[in-house]
C-alpha cells in the first residue's frame, strides 16, 4: 500500500518477508564473489579459468600466466572479441593500463558487494565490467554465447546488481555492513558513497 505526496511515493506499511531480504542479501554477497574469486583467481593463478592447460585441465598454481607474476590478464580476453567492435576490444587489450583497471574494478566491486558497502559505485562499476565483457563476445552467431544469442549471465546479473543495490539502499539491508555504513556521518553528507 503506497499514499502518493507530490512527485514521490511513500511506503505506508513495512514491507513484509523477511526471508525474501535475507535472500536479496544472499544474491548481493554471491554476485560480489563471483567478481572477488575472478580477482583471485587471475592474480594468483588458482587454476580456474587461469593456470589451466585447456587440453589436459592440468592446474599449474601461480603459473606465468597469473597477474602477479606479470601474467596479462585482459589481452586474452579481450584478444578473442568477436563482432564488430572486435578491433576496438582487441587494441584495449593490448594495452597494460587496462589489467590494473579490470582488477582493480574485479576486486572492489567483489568487496563492496560482499560486505555491503558502497554498493552505489560497485553497482556501477560492477554493470560497466559485465557490459564491456558482454558487447566485447556475445554478439549473435559470432562466438561468445553460445546458449542464448541475446541474454547471458552478464546481463542478469548486471540488472540484479542494480535491483538489489537499489532496493538495499531505500529499504532495508538485512545482511552486510550496509545499515551501519549508512549512518556514519560522512556518508550521511555524501549520498553516493552508500
């Protein structure tokens, strides 16, 4: 039930199911590492989609390839673009600045949706990430997406990011650091660092 004043819509009952919160809480902290584990895993070379033979699925931990043993982590990626902005992608990926703003993106939208703090920018940062890794391989019969030719996992969980991020933000946050972040004085004054 809403009561309609001026340009804005107010609630006038709490909202109910505490369950659905909690999971909305739950979906934040997993989307946040999924980003996190994608830090990880390229930094250290766990094996996962980093410090793996693609023939055998041998694992070589903190192989030469890992970021911290001067691995480039976004020319592969982005050396493989399909469709027609493949050139543009491709050049990105040549270019050394573009590993140190993937993993710094990777690791601060992971931690931000993780504990639940500055959501804002990570629901930015994090739909930007997910867009550019979408238009760089999933265009129609060229590659990239191979189960939908429009939709994939980038997609989603960019618009479930933003979903959650917004929600949390104007109601409730049942898990995370959100609620007592939302309080400290500077954020108060500073509305975009929720």
């Amino acid at each position: 039930m809403s009561a309609e004043t001026g340009s804005a819509t107010e609630v006038a009952a709490p909202i109910k199911g505490r369950a659905g919160w909690v999971l909305l809480s739950v979906t934040r902290i997993l989307i946040g590492f999924t980003f996190l584990w994608a830090f990880l895993d390229k930094t250290f070379g766990l094996g996962f989609s980093t410090c793996r033979d693609r023939e055998s699925g041998a694992i070589t931990l903190n192989c030469d390839a890992s970021w911290i043993n001067g691995g480039r982590i976004t020319e592969g990626y982005l050396g493989s673009s399909s469709g027609p902005l493949k050139d543009f992608f491709v050049s990105l990926g040549s270019q050394p600045w573009t590993d140190w703003a993937f993993m710094i993106g990777l690791a601060g939208v992971g931690l931000a949706l993780i504990l639940g703090i500055g959501t804002r920018i990570a629901a930015v940062g994090g739909a930007a990430l997910l867009a550019m890794m979408y238009v760089s391989h999933a265009w129609p019969g060229q590659g990239g997406n191979t189960t939908n030719p429009f939709v994939d996992d980038h997609m989603i969980n960019a618009v479930a990011i933003f979903a959650i991020v917004i929600l949390e933000i104007h109601f409730v946050q049942k898990i995370g650091l959100g609620e007592k972040w939302k309080k400290l004085e500077i954020v108060k004054k500073n509305r975009w660092l929720i």
